[in-house]
C-alpha cells in the first residue's frame, strides 16, 4: 500500500477501534442502573480478549493460507496495518454479542464463550468471505461485515440469549433504560466509527471510500426517519427508537457499501427500518430476552443487507444478473444456521463446564457489585 492507503487505514483502525467502547455505552443506557458498569465492561473485555486470540490465531485462522475453503493457517499475526484494522471488526463482533449477555451472565463465562466463539464463528465466517474461502469462491460478496459481523454476531445473540434464559421477573416489573443520553452518546460513536468501518473496508483511500461513506451515512438517516416515523404514528417519536433505527441502517448497508448507489441506499435503509423495527416487535411478543436486540437490528438488517447486495449491485438482480443474487442467499442460510448451531451448542458446552448465569441473589443485587464490586452511581 502507498503511505496514503496506510495513513487512511489507520485513521478507520482508530474510528472502528472506538466503536467498541461505544457498544458498551449504547448497551448500557438500555439496563438499569445496577447492570451499568458490567455492560460497558464486557465491550472492553470483548476487545482485550479479542485483541490476544487475533495476534495469537484468529489473524491466521481467517487469513492464512486456505484449507479446502474452510479455514485458514499460518504462523502469528504480521506487523501489518490490514492485520490490526481487521483485528477491530472481530474485536466489536465479539462485542455486539452481549446484547444476549446482559444483566444475567457470568463474567468467567463470557471469557470462555467469547474466546471460543470468535475461534469457531467469527473467524471461519472471515475465512469464507474475506480469505477466499469457499462463500467468496462461490462468489457471494460482503463489503465490510454483513455476514462476517451483523449476522453472525445477530444471530449468535438470539442464540445464546435462548441458552441463558429470560431475566428474573421478566414481564412482572420494570425493566426500563435507566440512562437513555448515555445510548445516544453511544450510537452517535458507533455512527462515526462506522464511516471507518465502511470506508476504510475499501482499503485505499479512493472513490470507493467515498461512495462507502456517503451511503452508508444515507442508510442511517433513512432508517432513523422511518423509526421516527413508525414511534410517531403510535404515540411520541422516542428518541431510543430514532438512533435504534440509524443502527439499522448502517447494519443493512455494511455489504452493501462499495457496490451501491444513493438511492439504493434509501430503499435499503427503508426496509431496513421497517423489516427490523417489526423483528424487534416479534421479539417482544415471543417474549424472547435478547434484551437489547442484537438479533433485531444486526442480525436481521446485516441478513438484508446482503440479500440487497445481490439485487441492487451493478452485477445484481435488478440489472438481470441472477448469480450474485443466489451467492448471497446461499451465504445468508448458511451463515445464519452456522451462527446460531454453534452458538447455542458452544453456550451449552460453556454452560454444562462452569455455568453461564449468576445466581438468583446476584441478578437481584445486580451484577456491577456482584462480578466487579463496583456501582455505576454514587
């Protein structure tokens, strides 16, 4: 790369890398307040334990020399800007999952989970699209982590939230946000990380970048407003609906961000906004506890996403080309089966070893003071 491409990615390594505390903060204005510091805790452990596997494995399971497009092999992580700006994506993957976590998980089991599912998903899901192997052989695309990171994280969270179970008295009292500026603050980082994350995916700073960004800032506007717009007809707009539904369409976008136009990119955020904002409701009324709807917003807007791909891209369905479009569902149903079996089999496997919830005492204190000894609130 040309110092210009080096300097480019290191500016997106530092945005995507400060998306991660973001997920923290967004979380944690979603729990009550005796569950504030685990939440954003989790994201930077998320990103430490994340930050060791990569250097150690996941670089050379995703990257490596390919295995019958599986996975990957090869020797330690190189000193290399690539290496450290895909390091991020897993980093954040790992992070959205604990959506699925919240107010019932046991650190010590999110350390185990979380090193074995970046080993077993995350980075065979990068192997298969980012590493040649088999899905990007078969020639399904993903710009910038629809699958590798929105659906498998998504769907990885529906999957593990079944595992642990609902929250104590789920239903029978409140649950509320107890912080909702702190999520806002948190979606305004993950926003503006996210034109590092999507631009800097086209690993030069050119006329992709810039198309990268400029659609992806479009997506999130579009799907803001039919949030808004949706939480307006039934009542008041709220304002956790409004940047939820920005989430949505930067989820939906990420596949698609290098191979799309402006106005594909409204009617991606559109969808996104009404296909999301109705899984969420789905998710309410199966009384299903992923409590702060990873599998809603990433895992059903990053499956979206890279459908739209396949019908909106130069080489897509709407310009009479069919291939790209079959790509795509066959790594949108092989992605999302992948990443909620092995999930849920990893959660059981962690389970069944040291167990996955805290006691019944400890959910009720609150799991600030019962895993870290500290309060978020004076």
């Amino acid at each position: 790369m040309d110092d210009v491409a080096v300097a480019w990615l290191l500016a997106s390594t530092a945005l995507v890398m400060l998306m991660t505390p973001g997920v923290g903060l967004f979380y944690a204005g979603m729990v009550r307040r005796k569950n504030a510091v685990y939440m954003i805790t989790l994201s930077f452990i998320a990103y430490i334990l994340v930050s060791l596997q990569w250097v150690l494995t996941g670089y050379s399971l995703s990257f490596g020399d390919d295995i019958a497009g599986i996975i990957g092999i090869g020797g330690i992580m190189p000193i290399d800007i690539f290496a450290i700006y895909q390091l991020t994506f897993a980093a954040i993957t790992l992070a959205i999952i604990t959506s699925a976590a919240a107010e019932r998980m046991k650190l010590s089991a999110f350390v185990v989970f979380g090193l074995l599912w970046t080993t077993l998903v995350y980075d065979p899901f990068a192997h298969w699209l980012w590493g040649n192997g088999w899905l990007a052989q078969l020639g399904a695309l993903d710009f910038a982590g629809g699958v590798v990171v929105h659906i498998s994280s998504g769907f990885g969270a529906l999957a593990l939230a079944i595992a642990l179970g609902a929250r104590k008295g789920l239903g029978e009292y409140s649950m509320e946000p107890h912080n909702i500026p702190m999520t806002l603050l948190g979606a305004a980082l993950l926003w503006f990380g996210w034109f590092g994350f999507n631009g800097g995916s086209a690993l030069a700073a050119n006329e992709t970048a810039v198309r990268a960004i400029i659609v992806t800032n479009t997506a999130a506007a579009t799907g803001a407003l039919v949030w808004m717009i949706l939480t307006w007809t039934s009542g008041r707009p709220g304002s956790l609906s409004i940047v939820t539904g920005a989430i949505a369409g930067l989820a939906a976008i990420t596949p698609a961000a290098g191979f799309v136009s402006i106005p594909a990119a409204i009617v991606i955020g559109i969808v996104a906004g009404l296909i999301c904002y109705r899984a969420m409701l789905f998710r309410i009324n199966a009384r299903l506890d992923e409590s702060l709807d990873a599998w809603a917003i990433h895992g059903v807007g990053g499956l979206w996403g890279t459908i739209a791909l396949g019908i909106f891209a130069k080489n897509g369905l709407i310009s009479g080309n069919t291939s790209l479009f079959v790509s795509q569902v066959i790594a949108v149903v092989v992605s999302v089966i992948y990443a909620f079996a092995v999930t849920f089999i990893l959660a059981k496997i962690v389970d069944a070893a040291i167990g996955l919830r805290v006691s019944e005492e400890e959910e009720y204190v609150g799991l600030d003071i019962s895993q870290h000894g500290e309060t978020a609130y004076a």
